[in-house]
C-alpha cells in the first residue's frame, strides 16, 4: 500500500465514522428495514421508522392522515393540546413496541461513562451491529440465543439490560430475567444501571398514574418486581451460585463468563445449566453470554468454540477494538506517523483499523506490562481475544490455522471384535453406531491397501471417571506418498481398563489396514498397581500383534536384546515431539478434524520450571497422540507406498532405531 492510498483510505474510514446518526429521525440506522413516516406535528419532516411498526393501527393511520390534527378528525377527536399531547404518547408507544433505537434515546436514562453525568442512551455502532442480529432472531420468532467476546468499555452489558427493559416494559411485560456476573458487586453495577432506568422511565409509558420502581419481591432483596408490569429481575454470581432463583425464567443475562470460577460443589457449566434448563425454547426467549475473554480452556472458551463450530445452538458475535470509535488518537503528521507503521499495524490497518485508531493503540499498549494482556482487553480478532498467558507454547495464529480443518465426525459409536482381547480381538472387526460413543470416526477404513498407511498413537490414562482420559488416535498417511498432508480419520477417548484399551487398540489399528501401533507406555510403566502392567500388557500384545511400536534399536534386537515396546515421554522425549509438533502447525504439516484436540493445543504452556503441561484444569491427551503421531509420520515411519506383499513389518525397519534413549 502506498502512501497516498493510505492516507485516501483513512480519510474514507473517518468520513464514514463521522456519518450522521440520529435514532429519533431514523438517519443513519441500518440496524432493520425501515419506511418513511409522516405526521405533522409528531415529525420533523419524513422520519424512517422500522417497517415492523406498521404493523401497529395507530402508525398506519397517523402515516395516512400526514397530520397530528387530520388524524385527531379521523378517529372523532377534536384538536385540542391535550388530545395532541396523547397522540404523540401513543405514537411513542407504538413506535417503542419495534424501535429499541428510538425508545432507548428517548427514554432510558444512563449514566455516561467519561462525564458520570445522567444521559440519554445512544447505541455506538457496535452496540448498532449487535442490535442488528439480535432482531434477525427476534422477528425470525428464534429462541435469541448469543455469546459476545467483547472489548472492554464498548457498552454491551448496558445494551443487554436496556434490551432486557424494552421486552419487559414494552414488548411482552411479565417476561422475567436473570443477572449473573463472576462476582456479587458487578452484577449490582448492572441491576443499578436497571434502577437508574426505572427510576426515570415515564409513568405514562406503561399506562400509569404512578412512577414505576421496583419492589423486592416477596422481601427478597435479590429478585425484584417492576410494580405495574409484575416482571422480575433477579441478581446473582459465580461466587455465590445458590443465591439465584431460576424460576419461570425468559430472559437470561450473563456477564464477564470468562471469569466465572468452580465454587464448592458447582462449576460454571452446572451454574449455568441450572438457570437456562429452566428457560423455554420458545420465541423471544433471550439467553446471552458476554465476557473479554480470559484464556482458553474455560468454560467461555469452550462454548465460543462449539458456536463458532456451530455445535451449541448460540451465536457467536465478535467486534474487534477498532470498530469502537472512541478508541482514536489525533495525528499530526500523516507522512512520519505512515512511515513508522510497524508490519502489525499495517495488516490492522488492512483490516479495517484508521490511522487514529493505530495511534491510540500505541499509546495504549503502554499502561500493559504486556503485549498480550493489552490483546486479551483489547483483541483484533477472537483468535487473540482468547491469548491465555504470555507463556502459551503453541503460537494463536497457528492453532487458529489447524481449527480450519476441523469438522463434524461422520460415525460415533465404538468397535466391537469376536473378542475384547487376545488373537480374537483381530476378527470380525465390527463398528457400531452408538449414542455418545466413546469412538468418532470422520473418515472410515478404505479398501485401497498401502504400506505404511495409517499409525495409531495410544496415551493411556485411569480407569475411573476422574482420572485422566485414555486417547486412541488414528492418521492417515497415504496422501503423503503424494506430497500431501497426514490427517487425523479416527479417535477414541473414554475411560476403561488398561488391557481392555490395548486391546481396543489393536482392534482399531487391525481395523485400519494393520496400522503401525504406538502406546505411550509411560502410564503402563510407572503404575504398580494391579502387577507389572507393562510386561503383561504389552508383551501380551506384541505376541499377537507383529507391528507395535519397539524403542529397543533393531540391531540390538537382532543380537538377542529382548525389545522395549512402547512410546516412553519423559522430559526430553516429550520437548522433542512438542517441539515438532511446533513446527508442524507452523508449516502445515497435518491436517487436524477435531476441535477439541486443537482446544488442548490452545491450553497447552510453559511452566515456570520450564516443563510442557495443560493449564490447570484442563487436559493435554489428545494432543499429545497428535504430537507423538505427526513425529512418527515424519521422522519415524517410512513413506507410505502401494501395498506390496509380505511387507517389512514396522518394529525391524532399518529407519526405526536409535531410540533406546525414549
């Protein structure tokens, strides 16, 4: 990009920021249809109101008689300033039923955030966008269902409240609604921006002679009840979870979810889950999340992945920081300030950032102590919404690549043999179909027979429902004899037996042309419960089994050194394929199919002892698998080629040695 260019483009971007908005004349708003209106004495000239509020008597009629005076005489009144007063009320009214713009700037009172002075509010365009989709849902009668990875300060907790007002006080009326924020004084701030609202609302608006206020509802200072409508609004946190009420719940409002915490005896999931079960899924219905995000793994992490994969019936919203148009800077010299743009800056530029924006970023970026804690606050995509720590060990730019893969499986269920163990289970192979099968296959064994086609990596974990999962992982090599990329086809994961998941191990790796089998056998060799794991286990295995991993050198074999089996992680062996496993999401090396093994990839760090390990709480399983597999294919494994008889068998291959120190 030139500089001309550049400097053209900005100017362009500012004009457009600077386009007059007005929500009461309807100028500027394209958050729906609209069509001109007219009444004297209630316009100002031709307002353009949403088409929907013609579906109201009263603005057909007004629009029809062009006058607040002929529409007086069409309805039998006469022209008096009293009778003109109650028609620009019910005009209000029945404009307010399908405008929240023009009921929020005429009669929701909050406080401004730069002056804390009382002021009418205006939605800024990234509250405008949202509004937009919401009535997308709304008026397509869908159960409204959003979570938002918002910027700080850009106002959505306060646009949620007001909406949550407008269906309450305008729309429906005894619609009820729940605030819930990671900690008891922040969801006050949001009920007070209620308060404040109510306090100031127009008694005649609700067709009463009284001011509105809320009450406590049946002396509980937690729920309260708009007296004339009979709504209620009940509060809550993450740190006190019993105190929410869930009862006959419509509207659902939860706020900053990335920092909700695991409280004695409830999670996230089961707090959340124990108010949304509650809520219909019926038309204008409202459950929304919003939060800046905070790391990857959590709760907000994992249900902003599932409705990005579109897996959670939820829609994703995300606003980068330079749609806000607060956020800028004046700039003095357009030239010095254009020649300093770092390659970053440029490519925010491309993206849609102004020059002032930038200018405001750099300063800005400075009261962090670093970089990605500014990103964190303040992301450019929701990629780097979700930067965890500055000590993540797989780059964002690079997980955010491998998710591109990602895809629904094509069969869920399990595997079934003649047997669940010993040379029967390598007969009469079987996969069923099952409900929440622990298998999930997204490309199934083909006819089509190469040599060293599939591997099969195994990370072992407990047995109970609280230990570590056990991961069976299956890659498809074949496009590599091409030039192409390894993919994931094939992975199970649950928990059972140790010689019960060898054996299903076997099973799938017979299953998919006799795949070379690599069991982490750390697990199997550090436990001494139950007897020698290992020895029984595998030995067992590799007595039925002729192409399991060895780590003994094949040369020693050949001399009479009995063979290792098994894929031993240990701190060095473990930084070796992580290390890879590095490089191959940098370089495009494989193909990933399923999300949440990029989900581990995002969780994975660097300790502070300088160890590789999830963060805490989470799991590091299936990456695992993926990076001990993806080695393999690369620097362990042969070329695949078309199948030739009597085959060289994996463990004796001349390429497989040198691995005694693993």
């Amino acid at each position: 990009m030139g500089e001309d260019f550049i400097k053209t483009e900005n100017q362009r971007r500012i004009n457009e920021q600077n386009k007059p908005y007005d929500p009461i004349t309807g100028l500027g708003s394209d958050t729906c249809e609209r069509k001109p209106f007219y009444c004297k004495g209630i316009t100002e000239g031709t307002y353009m109101i949403p088409e929907h509020c013609f579906d109201e008597p009263v603005i057909n009629k007004m629009n029809n008689a062009g006058s607040v005076k002929k529409f007086l005489h069409s309805i039998g009144a006469p022209y008096t300033r009293e009778n003109k007063a109650l028609a620009i009320q019910e005009y209000c009214k029945a404009r307010s039923k399908h405008d929240f713009e023009f009921w929020a700037a005429s009669f929701c009172t909050i406080a401004d955030l730069l002056s804390a002075q009382d002021i009418k509010f205006i939605l800024n365009p990234a509250q405008r966008y949202f509004l937009k989709r919401f009535y997308e849902e709304w008026y397509a009668e869908r159960p409204v269902s959003f979570v938002i990875t918002k910027n700080r300060q850009n106002g959505f907790s306060t646009e949620i409240e007001m909406l949550f007002g407008w269906i309450q006080l305008v729309v429906i009326g005894q619609w009820n609604s729940v605030i819930c924020a990671h900690i008891e004084n922040t969801t006050k701030i949001i009920r007070g921006m209620y308060t404040k609202m109510i306090k100031n609302y127009p008694a005649w608006m609700l067709n009463s002679d009284t001011q509105p206020s809320l009450l406590p509802y049946e002396g509980s200072q937690k729920t309260k009840i708009i007296k004339q409508t009979g709504a209620r609004i009940s509060v809550g946190s993450a740190e006190k979870p019993d105190a929410i009420v869930g009862d006959k719940i419509s509207l659902c409002h939860f706020s900053e979810v990335g920092l909700y915490k695991t409280t004695e005896g409830k999670t996230p999931e089961q707090l959340i889950q124990s108010i949304v079960s509650g809520v219909q899924l019926a038309a204008h219905t409202c459950i929304i999340y919003e939060s800046t995000a905070r790391g990857v793994g959590n709760f907000f992490h994992d249900l902003w992945i599932r409705s990005t994969n579109g897996e959670s019936g939820t829609i994703p919203i995300f606003i980068p920081w330079f749609k806000n148009y607060a956020y800028q800077s004046p700039i003095k010299d357009y030239d010095k300030f254009i020649s300093s743009l770092t390659e970053e800056e440029t490519t925010l530029f491309e993206m849609g950032a102004t020059l002032e924006g930038l200018k405001w970023r750099r300063g800005k970026i400075k009261a962090y102590k670093d970089v990605w804690r500014f990103k964190q606050d303040f992301p450019a995509t929701a990629d780097e919404a979700f930067l965890s720590t500055g000590r993540r060990f797989y780059p964002i730019q690079d997980t955010a690549r491998l998710r591109r893969g990602c895809m629904k499986p094509k069969f869920v269920g399990d595997i079934y043999a003649e047997k669940n163990y010993g040379a029967d289970a390598m007969k009469n192979i079987k996969f069923k179909a099952e409900e929440g099968g622990a298998l999930k296959v997204w490309f199934m064994p083909e006819s089509e027979r190469y040599n060293n086609r599939y591997v099969t990596v195994v990370d072992i974990g407990g047995g109970s429902e609280q230990a570590d999962r056990s991961v069976i992982c299956v890659i498809d090599r074949k496009d590599m004899a091409k030039g192409g990329l390894p993919i994931v086809v094939a992975e199970w994961c649950g928990h059972i037996d140790h010689d019960l998941l060898a054996w299903k191990s076997v099973m799938i790796s017979e299953a998919y042309q006799h795949a070379l089998l690599i069991i982490e056998s750390n697990t199997l060799e550090t436990e001494q419960t139950e007897g020698d794991h290992f020895e029984f286990i595998l030995d067992e295995i590799a007595d039925t089994y002729d192409n399991l991993f060895c780590r003994t050198p094949a040369d020693k074999i050949r001399e009479g050194l009995p063979p290792t089996w098994g894929f031993h992680t240990n701190k060095k062996s473990k930084q070796m394929v992580c290390d890879h496993q590095k490089k191959a999401l940098r370089e495009n090396m494989y193909i990933e199919t399923c999300s949440e093994a990029v989900d581990e990839h995002d969780t994975l760090e660097v300790k502070k002892n300088g160890s590789l390990g999830a963060i805490d709480g989470k799991h590091d399983d299936r990456h695992i698998t993926r990076a001990i597999g993806i080695w393999a294919c690369y620097q362990y494994m042969d070329l695949p080629r078309k199948y030739e008889p009597n085959p060289t068998r994996g463990r004796i291959s001349a390429k497989r040695t040198g691995m005694s120190s693993f």
